[in-house]
C-alpha cells in the first residue's frame, strides 16, 4: 500500500516471516497511528539487502488484511519521492524510476 501521508515504511510480520531477511533490530519505541491507537514494533530491518534502494522497514504485529491480494507493505512518502514514484489511478498503473531504468 502507498500512503503519501506516512513517514516510515511498515512490513507486517507475515511478509517478514515468508522472506526470511533475518534478525530483526530491536528498539525501544512507540509509533502512532493514524486512528491515534500506539503500538510498538516488533524491530526493524534496517538497509534491507537485495532491494535496489536501501530501505528500513519496521515490522508490525498486525493482521495481514490483504491476504490473496498483496502483500502487506506501506511505504513511506520519502521512498515515493526518492523513487520518483508516478501513480495513475485511472489506468492502474504504479512506475518508480532508478536512474535511467524504469522499474
């Protein structure tokens, strides 16, 4: 999921878990949500490797609504924006740019 309002990239646990990128970094921290709930991750990946852009993900206990549908990633406004993300809602379409190479 895109959300052009949030400030970190999120990975709920079961998309963490089929990956298998390892340990997680733990932390003593808090986030608020936008229903105004707080929930403390569970760790977070940090410059996860195998990914064109270096991205740190923090991973949450949530239910992974999307089952059968994708898979349950938000990612932040500056990736969108690093990323030079295009989103055509009319066409549904979503392109990033790498350099000269469209992704």
């Amino acid at each position: 999921m895109l959300d052009l309002g949030a400030s970190i990239n999120v990975m709920s646990t079961s998309v963490y878990k089929s990956l298998n990128f390892g340990d997680l970094e733990l932390m003593g921290m808090t986030i608020q949500l936008a229903n105004r709930s707080v929930i403390q991750p569970l760790g977070i990946l940090d410059d996860v490797n195998d990914l064109i852009f270096p991205v740190d993900f923090y991973v949450l206990n949530m239910e992974d609504e999307t089952s059968g549908k994708g898979s349950a990633l938000i990612l932040e406004r500056p990736l969108l924006m690093t990323t030079k993300t295009k989103i055509d809602v009319y066409v549904g379409t979503l392109s990033m740019e790498f350099g000269e190479n469209l992704l």
